[in-house]
C-alpha cells in the first residue's frame, strides 16, 4: 500500500515540469518525502525545481496568514517558475535548484 501511494516510485520519463516546495517543521508530512522526490526528478531528468524552508509548518500555502515569512516566499518563486515555463526567448527553462 505505501508504494502505491508514494509518487516517487511512479514518476514517468514524460512527467511534466515540477513545482515542489516544503518546510522542514512540517509536523504532518515528512520533508524527506520530498528530498526523494527530488532525487527521482533529477535522477530521470524530469525538469524541476525543488525549494526546501526550514521553516513554515503544514499548509503554510493555503492562505496568506499560515506559515511564516520565509515559507511565504513561495509564491513569488512559483511565479518566477511558471514564467519561466513560458518564456519563449530563454534556453534555460527551468534551473535545478535546492535551496535550505
């Protein structure tokens, strides 16, 4: 059952580009879980972006009052990625990136 449900262990050759940020206070969900997300993304060369926060608890995307400072930068980040995605004049799509 847990390798059924964990996406690590069925990311396609053709999955498309990946957004993937967490907290490393995360009570709920394990960071980890993300670092081997990560690893199977760059492993296959699915194009990715990966930005950890040490900071930021569970949910801290769901509005603009959960989290903390630092975690809430990622929607800027998000944005920066997506535009990115559309930029017809870059070479460089997407960038490999980890940030802690």
């Amino acid at each position: 059952m847990r390798d059924s449900l964990s996406i690590e262990q069925h990311v396609a050759g053709n999955c498309p580009p990946v957004f993937l940020v967490n907290c490393v206070d995360d009570p709920t969900v394990g960071y980890h879980n993300s670092i081997l997300l990560d690893s199977v993304l760059t492993r296959k060369q699915v194009p990715h972006t990966y930005i950890q926060y040490q900071t930021g608890g569970h949910g801290f995307g769901a509005n603009a009052s959960k989290g903390t400072p630092e975690s809430r930068q990622w929607k800027e980040a998000f944005l920066g990625w997506v535009g990115q995605l559309f930029d017809k004049e870059s070479t460089d799509i997407i960038r490999y990136a980890t940030s802690e």
